[in-house]
C-alpha cells in the first residue's frame, strides 16, 4: 500500500490525507513516487508537460519511468499538486534510460486510469501508449483543432475528450500533420466518431480507439484491433 501523508490546502486551509496511487512497473511489481513530508503541496495554475509527469524508479527491477505527478482536489475547487521526494528529471529523447518498450518481451495486461478530467484521458491514453511499446511519450509540438497531442518515437496521438463524436475534419487534421512528420497515427476519443470519419479513418490507416470512463481504450477499426494485439512495431 502507498504511504500516506497529511497536508492542508494553501488557498482555504483545508486539511487532506492524501496517499499515491501505484502503477504496474513492467516488470509487474507496483511503482509509486515517494512522497515528501516537509514540503507543502503547491495549487495548479497552470500546466507544462514537465510539472505534470514525474519520474519514478522501480524499486523492483530499478527501471525509471515516467507516472502522473500525484496530485489532489480540494472541495475549495484548488488543484493541489502533492511534493514528491527524490523525483528525478523528466526522461528526454537523448536521455539513456527509456519508457518501456516493445522489446521488453510480452505484455501483462492494461492497467487503466479511472477518467474523471481531460487531465485523466490524457493520462489514461499516455499509459496505454506505453502499454503498446512506444518511447518518448511527451506532448506533441503541432496543435491539433480538437484535443490534445501527444507523441512518441513512431506515432502521433490523439486525445479528444470532447462530449461529440469526432469529425471527418478531425481525423483527416490528424493524418496530414502524422504524414507530414512521417510517423503513424492513432486517434482516441471519449465521444466515438462520425460515420464518414470512420470511413475515411478506414482509407488512410487512421487507428480508431474509444476511450471508455474506466480509462481502457476500446479498437473502433481494423487497424486499431491490430495495434492493440501486436502492439508498437517501433
């Protein structure tokens, strides 16, 4: 089980118990940042790649990965980012000690994130990224007109986590920036897709996925049931 520890809200005093969820380390073994008791708990204000990813060493296999940084809702409406201890830097591209990867042998099965927020969708899709074997998983450079982007070595993603099904526009936006960066694509959303967008995802090898609220990505097409079983090729 996850330590805990208490701290109090800066904006209305309020005091938390708060405890860190753990995530399966590919290895199996649960993986949860250390938290850091003498230092208090910041609001969010705004949000960077950075701030919102830490990176956590298994205590298990010594493998360092990046996790969600923990963070807390106060009743006050205050997000509270909770300090962690000993966190290291976020994993660059050059950096030697990688996400896990393809080549790490089979997969267990998926852990999902409960999704309440669009913070949890993109949580939710970055782990399911993981999952698959892709590397590098960051926020994409290019803004896509519904969503947010992440990337990673060898595709280009989608999370769209609006409540309407996401258009022909949509998907298309999506395979023209994947081409012009030379990389495959996968689109998730909460909402599922217009007809003629399934279509067209169908012509230009677009992987469809609908993200349940559970946090567990559902295929929509051919190409996305695919993925799902081989996963990355990268």
């Amino acid at each position: 089980m996850s330590e805990s520890m208490a701290m109090r809200c800066p904006d209305c005093g309020r005091e938390h118990r708060y405890a860190a969820p753990a995530y399966p380390c590919a290895c199996g073994a649960p993986v949860a940042p250390a938290l850091d008791h003498r230092a208090a708990p910041t609001a969010v204000t705004h949000r960077t790649w950075d701030e919102d990813w830490v990176t956590v060493r298994c205590g298990n296999c010594g493998r360092a990965d990046q996790w969600p940084h923990p963070e807390l809702g106060c009743s006050c409406g205050t997000v509270l980012r909770v300090p962690v201890a000993g966190a290291l830097r976020p994993l660059g591209p050059g950096d030697t000690r990688r996400t896990t990867g393809a080549d790490d042998g089979p997969r267990g099965a998926f852990h999902p994130v409960t999704i309440r927020t669009t913070r949890d969708a993109v949580t939710a899709v970055a782990l399911y990224l993981r999952w698959l074997g892709y590397q590098d998983i960051r926020r994409a450079d290019q803004r896509q007109p519904a969503g947010i982007g992440l990337a990673a070595r060898g595709v280009l993603a989608q999370v769209d986590p609006s409540v309407r099904p996401a258009s022909l526009r949509d998907v298309e936006c999506l395979w023209l920036t994947a081409m012009a960066e030379s990389t495959d694509c996968v689109y998730f959303s909460l909402a599922g897709y217009a007809d003629d967008a399934r279509d067209r995802a169908d012509g230009l090898g677009v992987s469809l996925f609908v993200l349940d609220l559970t946090g567990t990505p559902q295929p929509m097409n051919r190409t996305a049931t695919e993925l799902a079983a081989t996963g990355a090729s990268t």
